[in-house]
C-alpha cells in the first residue's frame, strides 16, 4: 500500500514548507516507507461499521458572552517577532514575480 | 539541614512553611544549589529562573503578614518547557524557539502563581514533546538520575528526571502519548495524565491537540495529588475544558493510605498490554508481584481484554503526526521565534521553508512529512480515517472493561531505561515503548504511574500504572497511595531513596574508596 517515492516526500516536504536538503529526503523516503508499513494495519480493523472519533470527550457549543476579553497589546504580540515596524509584522515579499 | 530539605515531600514541605520551622527563602535555595551542584550531569533543566529567591521572599512576607496561603504556598516546582511562562524562556526543546518569552502565562502557571508556588525553572523534553528518551531535545538529552548513561523517558524526562535528582520536588508535564507516566516509570517516580479537559491546555504549546493534557510529577502520589489541586478545573480560555467540580484529589490520596482502600476493589489486568513480546522479564516479575500485593490487601484482581488495543500505537502515529503537522504550520518565521533568510531574493514562502528546515530537528520533520501524507487527498481515509475508528474501538474497549471493573493496570513501560544512543536512529522501536500509555491518551481516561521495585537484571526503576474511568482521577489517587505504602512497607523504605547520590564531592570520595 505504501509506495512512498522520494518525488512524494520532496512534494510533501514542499506543502509542509520544510526545505528538506537531498540527503533527508533520501533518508525521510526510506524511513517512512518503514513506518507507514507498520502503521497501515489501520485500514484492516476499520470497518465501514465503525464511526470515526476525531476527540475523545467531546464537548458542543461552548461559546463565551459576545464582549471584548483581555487580549494582548500590540507591543506584547510583536515582542517575539523576528522583524516588525512597531505596529506590524515586516515579513519578505509575498510575491515572487514582482520584486 | 539542606539535605533534608530538598529529600522531603512537597507535603511535608508545604507544612513545615505553615508551622514557619523553615522559610520558602531557605527551601528555594537549597533547591537551587542541589541544580547548581548536579544538573551540571543530569541536565534537566533548560532555564533556572533568576527570580526565584524574590518570589520565596514574597510568599514569606505574606506568611509573616498573615495572609492566608494554600497548601503548597512557597513550595519550589519545576515546569516542562513546552508551558509558556512569562520571564522565562519557552522553547518546547526546539531551536525555532530558542530565547522565546511568551507575552503570556498558560492558565496552569498561572494557577501555580497564584497558589503561590515558586517556579524554579524550565526543564528538558523532546522537541515539541515528540519522543519517548529526551534524546530529541535541540538542547542536549537529560540523563536518568538512577544511571547517568542511560535515557530518564521523554517526552517530560526533564521534569522527571529533576525530581528524581532532587532538584525540585514537584514538577509539571504534559502528556500526549505516555510523556509524564513513562519518564515516571523509568526514574522511579509518579506522574498522572488527568482525564482529558481536566487541566486547562491553555498556553501549552500543541503537539496534538485531542491528545495532549498537562499534569503533575513528583516522589509520591500525596504530592501529584496536592498539585492537580492546584492546576485542574474549568477554563475559559480552553473550549475542551470540562466544566466538572472536581473532588480533592489530596483527600482520595489519603484515603488511600488510610488503609482498608483497596478491599473490595476490582481490578483488571489488561491482556494486551500486560505483557508479551517486547516486556523486560524484570518488569514482570514486579508486576505480578504487586497485583500480588494488591490481591492480598483485598482487591479482585481479573484479566480483561481489550483487543483493539494491538492497534493502538499505529492509530497513534497516524494520528498524532496529523494534528502535529497543522499544530506546528504556526512557526512561520512571522510571529515568534527564528528567522532565517536565504541568499538572493527570496518570498516568505522562501524563509518559512528555510526557517522550519534550519529550526525543526530530525523527529519533527519526520512526523509533520508523515502526518501531511496521512492527510493528503487520496490516502485520508486509509489512513486518518482508519486511524479515528480505531480510536472508537480502543474507547469502546475501555467501556466494555469498567463495565467489569474499577481500574485498569498494567505495566506503565515494558522496559526499564536504556542507554542512550540505543534507539535514537530507529524510530518504530523508539514508538514502542509507549505501547501501554497510548491508549490512554486515545480515551481520553486517566492514568498514573506509581514505582513498583527495580528489576532484579538491572537494578533500574520500573512502573505499575493505573487507568480509570474518564472523570475519576479521584480513584488513581486513592488505590495508587495505598498501593505506593503496601510496597514501601514491604521494603521498608521508598524506592526513590535507592538512588544513587549524586553529589560530585560524594562521587569523587567513592571512587577513591573514602566511602
């Protein structure tokens, strides 16, 4: 079931926005192959009869009164920022193209 | 005076602060100059908070005020790093957070701070709590207190392995997987995961959201009751916070060493997980041992099965990795922690990439490449949804087994500590050693671990855990205090005071032969 390909991990690795070098790559594609072998026994035991849980007490609804909380400042959001302008985030271009 | 200090309870510490025999000011410094004389080898913590003889003198000026003071007031506790805690550094054991102070403290911490307690400082774990060693952590693993060579459990093997090494005596965990029971196993320790949405989750950073739940670590039951006293109950701020009141845990803990507790108390011994490939022969012996013990204080021990369980640890690390992957799309180099920019021009799609390859560390990436696969398009329902059904078995098994009996047992790891090194390149059998945590944490029921004895092949620590019905925790408390004084009366001391010293001078003198 597994057929896991390096060009697969370098796309994954791509939508996980990790920029994994060809080494990892190499070494992630062989280890995942391992791991989802062991894991892939899942689908066995799952039968259509079963319905899934995705949480294990689940609670419904849980709203609070429609009012302003305590939220952070500017400051303390930006405090651990990499680079900001003292009221924004300063992030590279978002474009490639135009720059 | 120092030595009996940081060898007490938290519950004899909290009492001898009360009746002002010692002051916070001298609890708080012996502790830190136990950190100061061994972490040098243990490495638990990642931080030590500067602060902290500032805050034991507050709570002793508000003792000498009058003022009216919990429990636990100016008792030392070490935090895992994976809480956010405002003044000090929050990293999760990650590089991409190095140097982080969050705006913010969890709700947990906050509730440690306004009962009083006095943060010591931060301690070790596995990156983003992935791991079951602390060999994962970007800052160097943590060393078991037992045998220096050998690895304290993870992910929480800091918080562990500090009150082990009597460098705190009580901590906080989180647990997602076994993270606070199995360190607690292998450094002859207890630790509990409450039920899920018992403690906020609330400024803890998300490994897996539907998993994890924060608890306490300590020497004794008594004391990880007196600390989920202190952290438990409803929060606001976290949507899967249970609204419960919930009992005094302290109180179950010492109706448990009231002794009679167990009588009468059905107990069942989970087949899948209780031994069988994989169980250190040791950790047998001592189980059998005290269902034994258990047996002759008037418990109806019987076995129960729970077959789904077989899949719970491939459930597990299907789901575990999903939710990690979009939990840790959030370090995008925008809001907190590292940067790094690529040569030449580059979008910040170019420095995200660049930042998460240089910032996240081999198991990271593993398990957020393994969970993007096991959600992508094509391959979701073989294996997420496959994974979420198995979580409804493994529930349905845990309600048929209390229709049957009080608590469930089994060993809380199949092995005792191995060295470090052993298995950090092989990650399915690093997986393997939360094989009778997880299915727990897929419940969403609670679960402590309590020493049971050291294996005879070894001499290391191993662990008896205790599962209960979701919302009583209360009974973890009752038969685990029972269970922990029927063993300590058997050998006539704790466990934990078989540890080896650890002191550099003590060392140096054995191995002179002064001692």
């Amino acid at each position: 079931m597994s057929e896991i390909t390096r060009e697969q991990v370098e796309h994954l690795a791509g939508l996980a926005r990790i920029a994994l070098t060809p080494d990892e790559i190499e070494r992630l594609t062989g280890e995942l192959v391992q791991i989802v072998d062991s894991v892939a026994k899942v689908s066995a035991v799952a039968t259509d009869d079963v319905p899934a849980t995705s949480h294990p007490i689940p609670l419904e609804n849980v709203t609070r009164p429609d009012v302003p909380g305590e939220t952070l400042t500017a400051e303390q959001a930006l405090s651990g920022a990499p680079d900001h302008d003292g009221s924004r985030f300063r992030v590279t271009a978002i474009l490639g193209e135009e720059q | 005076m120092t030595d009996s200090l940081i060898r007490s309870t938290a519950a004899q510490l909290g009492e001898a602060l009360a009746a002002r025999e010692v002051s916070s000011v001298e609890v708080t410094q012996a502790h830190l100059d136990r950190i100061a004389a061994v972490d040098g080898d243990v490495h638990a913590f990642l931080h030590v908070d500067a602060t902290a003889l500032a805050t034991a003198a507050d709570v002793d000026r508000r003792r000498a005020a009058g003022e009216p003071l919990g429990p636990l007031a100016g008792v030392p506790i070490a935090i895992k790093d994976v809480l956010c805690t405002v003044g000090m550094p929050s990293t999760s054991g990650s590089k991409i957070l190095e140097g982080w102070v969050p705006p913010y403290d969890a709700t947990v911490v906050a509730k440690l701070k306004a009962a009083h307690l006095v943060p010591l400082g931060k301690t070790n774990m596995d990156e983003f709590a992935m791991g079951s060693s602390t060999e994962y952590s970007a800052y160097g693993p943590t060393h078991n207190p037992w045998s220096l060579d050998r690895i304290p459990g993870g992910s929480g093997g800091g918080s562990a392995a500090a009150v082990a090494a009597f460098e705190a005596p009580i901590a906080l965990g989180s647990d997602t997987g076994g993270s606070i029971r199995q360190p607690g196993a292998v450094t002859g320790t207890v630790g509990v995961k409450p039920t899920y949405g018992g403690v906020s989750r609330y400024g803890a950073i998300a490994l897996a959201s539907s998993l994890d739940q924060i608890g306490p670590v300590s020497r004794t039951v008594l004391d990880s009751a007196l600390v989920h006293d202190v952290i438990g109950g409803h929060d606001p701020r976290d949507s899967t916070s249970l609204r419960d009141e919930w009992p005094s845990f302290a109180d179950a803990a010492r109706r448990g060493m009231a002794g009679g507790a167990l009588q009468g108390v059905r107990i069942g011994v989970v087949r899948e997980i209780a031994g069988g490939d994989g169980f250190q022969e040791g950790v047998r012996t001592r189980f059998t041992e005290a269902l034994e013990l258990l047996a002759a204080a008037g418990a109806e021990i019987v076995e129960v099965s729970a077959p789904s369980f077989e899949h719970a640890i491939s459930a597990y690390y299907l789901i575990l990795p999903a939710e990690a992957s979009s939990n840790l799309a959030k370090f995008d180099s925008v809001r907190f922690g590292l940067r790094v920019v690529p040569e030449g021009r580059s979008t910040v799609e170019d420095v995200m990439a660049a930042t998460r390859e240089a910032g996240f560390g081999p198991e990271v990436k593993r398990r957020i490449v393994l969970g993007t696969y096991a959600l992508s398009a094509g391959y979701y329902d073989a294996y997420y949804g496959s994974a979420q059904k198995v979580r409804t078995l493994v529930q349905r098994d845990f309600a048929a087994a209390f229709e049957k009996v009080d608590v469930l047992v089994s060993p809380s790891a199949p092995t005792t500590a191995f060295p470090i090194g052993e298995k950090v390149d092989d990650p399915l059998s690093m997986y393997l050693n939360d094989l009778t945590t997880i299915p727990a944490n897929l419940a969403g029921v609670p679960g402590i671990t309590v020493p049971m004895g050291l294996a005879p092949e070894d001499g290391l620590p191993t662990g008896l855990q205790f599962m209960a019905p979701a919302r009583q925790d209360a009974r973890l408390y009752e038969y685990g205090a029972a269970l922990e004084q029927l063993l300590e009366q058997r050998w006539g001391h704790t466990l934990i005071s078989r540890a080896p010293d650890l002191t550099p001078t003590e060392q140096h003198a054995a191995t002179e032969g002064a001692v």
